[in-house]
C-alpha cells in the first residue's frame, strides 16, 4: 500500500497465460505497475489499470521502463487512481458469478439439445 509503482517483472513465457493476483490486487488499490509485456498482466492494464510495460527481458528494458514510470508518476498514478471502480467491478465476487453463469446457461441449453 506504501509503494508509489508496483514492479511486476515476470517471465512473458511463464506469465503469458497465468493470473499474477498481485497485478489485480495494484489494480484495485490504485497503483500503476511496471509489467512484462504480451502476458497477463498486459489485459488487466488495458482493462483499466495503468503501467508502463518491459519492452524485453533485459535488466536494461527493466530499468527503462522503471525510469519512464518515474518520470510520468503523477499521470500513470491518476490513470491507476481513475480505474479503480472498474477493476473492482471486473474481478468481483459478483462479476465471476455472473460468468459462471453465463457458462452455466450455455452449458444447459448444449445438454438440452
């Protein structure tokens, strides 16, 4: 809750398609991440977060992109600010159960057929 960024350097091949709760927990709390492109995290930044992303796997892609976030702090933490009630919304208890539903429904109405 103290930190201004949260960094979130995760391997793309082992994060692509896996949840980093941690990601959503800095969603719902208002902080803008440092994050590894083309995984996970990278949807719930577009979903309504705010971040600068890792160009490359590299310590020197990660210190730039720290740099780029330290340098537009104030815009990336308003974004972050700005987001947290719909983040809130996408990953609620009543949103998952809604699409539980939803794959409830379809799978009824498959079996009925």
């Amino acid at each position: 809750q103290e930190a201004d960024v949260i960094v979130l350097p995760y391997r793309s091949e082992s994060y692509r398609a896996r949840v980093s709760r941690v990601a959503i927990e800095a969603a719902i709390l208002g902080k803008p991440m440092v994050y590894s492109k083309d995984t996970w995290i990278s949807e719930v930044v577009a979903m309504g977060g705010a971040g600068v992303a890792i160009a490359e796997e590299t310590p020197q892609s990660l210190a730039e992109a720290i740099q780029m976030a330290i340098g537009d702090l104030d815009t990336l933490q308003s974004e972050a600010e700005r987001s947290v009630a719909r983040v809130r919304e996408l990953y609620s208890v009543s949103s998952f159960h809604h699409l539980l539903g939803e794959v409830g429904e379809n799978k009824k109405s498959n079996i009925a057929e």
